[in-house]
C-alpha cells in the first residue's frame, strides 16, 4: 500500500468516528508536501503501518501506555495546580498500548530529521544518545517531572521565549476569524465546564494548529475576563491511528485521560477529557514549543536528554512495564536507536517525496 492509498484509507476511517473539515484536510495535505519534517508530523498512520515492517526486531518491545504521536516539537509548558511553570509532553492525540520502542524511535527520528533540516545543530548520534540516556536515567529514577523553578534555568529561558510574549500571542488570538459553522452542544458544554465562571461571555473563533490533528474538529473560546484575556479550546478526540494500523489486534479506545493520569506528571487542572473532546487552557506559557522559537546558540543535547527523561515520565505510568523495558534495553545493541532512526526516517523521506510529487487535491 503506498503513501495515497494509505492516507485515503485512514481519513475514510477517521471520518467514521466524527466529522472532518474538508478546509483543513486540503491545509494538511498541502502541508505535507511542504517539508518532511512537516510531513512526518502529518502521517503517524503511515508511520504505524510502517513500523512494524522496517523495525520488526524493535516492533516487539514491552508494551507501555505510549505518546504515539512523539516528536521533538510535541514538547512545550503549562501551569500547574501550584502555578509552577512545568515543561514536558503538549500532546497525546495518539496515545495507545504499543511498544515503548515506538515513542524512542520517533522521537530520535523527527530529531534527525531537524537535524538535516538545520533547524537543530547537534550531530544525530549525539542526539540519540542523549536521548537514550535521558530515558534510562529516568526509569531507574521512576520518573520526576521537569518543573521550571529552581532548577532548570536554561529550559526556563528557552520556554519565555520572544515568541511567547503574552502582547504578541494575545494579538494573535484577537485576529482570529469568528467561526461561522454551528458549534456541537457537547463542544460548548465542555468549554463551559472549565471556564471559571458560569456567566462568562466569550466569543468561538476559527483557529487552525497542529498538522497531525488538522481535518478534526477544534473550537476556540476567547473571552476578556477581569481585566485579561482568556481561552479555552476543545479539540474533537478519536482512536488512535496505531488501532487503525494494527487492523483491529489492539481495542479501539481514547486512551488521553489516563495518558495524563497515569503519567509521572504535574498536569493541568485546566486540560480534561470532556466526552469525546479534549479541552485545554490556551495562553502565552499554556502551549507548545516551536522549533522556529528557540535561539540560535544553545547547547542542544540537553533539551535531549530532557526529551528522553520526558518519555521516560510517560511510561513509567505503565509500571510493571519498567522491569521489563529494562531487561530489554539491556539486550538491545549499542546503536539500535541510532538505526531504528536512520532506517524509519528513510522510509519517510521516500514516503514524502512520492507525496510532493503528485497533483495536490
């Protein structure tokens, strides 16, 4: 099955577990053909249907409550119930049972593929490496979550970033479209439930993030309250694509909640699971980290390493699995992250280039 067949097959899957914009679809297609960084990001379907032929040794790795979607720009901060300042995993659209190999893969991946893209500039065995001892460190810990207070003063610089000045993004927010389709009533019931007042006024605006997630459904709440601004977002959940890939081996079930509850993690009261939507709290320090954002000289193989430590928070949710990951790492050959990485970002690239070349919709 090649790179079209499997994207018409997934989307006609997606569609049957809610409605799709047709906009944003074309938006994510053509996004696609831009970079393969971009694409990468887009096609985590293609990436699990994959997987399981370019990797089989690393396909059979214990099983963990995985990211799925992982990459080196799924990472950014929020605030805690404490109103600390925390930084790790943004996203867990995807999250699914599946090898905790995947997530490792992945992520080494997209770093390899910003690598060569010079958005990054550490050499990409350094980056696995780091990566990889990161994640060891932090199992054998069983995990901490990376707080931004007093420790961690390098990340807390690249988190306050220019680009996450709170006039800037509350300009942008403000030039948001008002949305003009009719907005599902379970949608509003689940932005209302974690606004903090009931009579709060807000206004439901047109806003388009992410590539992976772009086609679902997303409704944008902007309000001025006591003197600031607010949002609060609902973005439509399905099934991860690893249930679509694995052709119904795996239940077919959205697993964020526990994604969140399970992990080693300071979460953000105001990011629930709200029926079949996620809704989160949108501001200036509530959201991702881009790649564009991060400065020019910095010592890179830190934020590697904090990325694998990251993961390895993640999956130390799924605790008998730890044992087991460990005995596994053991037996693993001193470079296989390297080669998993190289091999899958290969398949990639192919895939991308036969995207890029033919008729846009």
């Amino acid at each position: 099955m090649n790179i079209h067949k499997a994207t018409h097959k997934y989307e006609a899957w997606l569609e049957g577990q809610g409605p799709l914009i047709a906009r944003d679809l074309r938006l994510k297609h053509t996004l696609m053909r831009q970079a393969v960084f971009s694409f990468l990001r887009a096609t985590f379907y293609r990436w699990c249907q994959l997987w399981p032929e370019i990797c089989p040794d690393l396909a059979q790795g214990p099983g963990v409550l995985g990211v799925g979607d992982l990459h080196v720009e799924n990472f950014g901060t929020w605030r805690d119930g404490e109103g600390r300042l925390v930084w790790g995993i943004n996203d867990f659209d995807e999250v699914a049972v599946m090898p905790y190999t995947l997530d490792l893969v992945r992520l080494a991946a997209s770093a390899r593929m910003a690598i060569e893209a010079d958005h990054l500039r550490a050499d990409t065995k350094d980056a696995c490496d780091a990566i990889l001892s990161g994640y060891g460190d932090a199992l054998r810990a069983g995990g901490c979550p990376i707080v931004l207070g007093e420790k961690y003063e390098w990340l807390r610089e690249l988190a306050n970033s220019e680009a996450r000045d709170p006039l800037k993004f509350w300009e942008k927010m403000g030039r948001l479209p008002r949305l003009r389709r009719r907005v599902p009533r379970s949608a509003i019931k689940a932005i209302e439930s974690l606004m903090p007042d009931a009579d709060v006024e807000y206004r439901v605006a047109q806003r388009r993030a992410g590539i992976g997630s772009l086609g679902r459904e997303r409704y944008t709440a902007i309000a001025d309250w006591r003197g600031g601004k607010i949002a609060r977002e609902a973005k439509a959940l399905v099934t991860s694509a690893y249930a679509w890939a694995m052709g119904g081996k795996i239940k077919r079930e959205v697993l964020y909640q526990e994604a969140l509850d399970q992990a080693v993690r300071c979460c953000d009261p105001f990011a629930r699971v709200r029926g079949r939507w996620i809704v989160r709290r949108l501001a200036p320090d509530c959201s991702r980290i881009e790649l564009s954002s991060l400065p020019k000289e910095w010592d890179e193989t830190r934020l590697f390493y904090e990325m694998g430590w990251e993961t390895g928070n993640v999956h130390c949710g799924t605790a008998k699995a730890v044992t087991m990951i460990a005995r596994d790492l053991r037996k693993r050959p001193a470079k296989w992250l390297h080669d998993g990485a190289r091999a899958m970002t290969k398949a990639t690239v192919k895939d991308w280039q036969e995207w890029k070349t033919a008729r846009g919709d």
